[in-house]
C-alpha cells in the first residue's frame, strides 16, 4: 500500500473532489468516495476502490 498516494486521496477528499481516482493497490480508476455525517456536518470520508476493494478511512 503507498501511504502516499491514500494521503493526496485523502486531501482530494477534503478539498471537496469527488472522484473517482486511481487505486493505489491495483491501478484502476475505481476509487469511489463515501461519507459520514453527523448533525449536517461531514465527520468522515472512506474511500474504497470497486475493483479491489482496498480501504481507507480517515476524518473529515
């Protein structure tokens, strides 16, 4: 896994993009975003690839 590449992910994420991206495990273009809210607010992104179904979950 590169942390690396989940990290820009992640700070995509946060940025407000939308994807999909690349998977960094298998190279697809597969990476779907999903979130959690709490009181209206975003409290968490996971970020799974459809293809390999590699995940990541970290706070908004």
């Amino acid at each position: 896994m590169s942390d690396d590449e989940w990290d820009h992910i992640i700070r995509s994420a946060r940025q407000g993009e939308s994807g999909p991206w690349t998977c960094p495990e298998c190279d697809e273009y597969t990476v779907e975003l999903g979130q959690r809210f709490e009181q209206g607010q975003v409290v968490e992104h996971t970020l799974m690839c459809l293809a390999c179904e590699a995940e990541v979950v970290a706070p908004a």
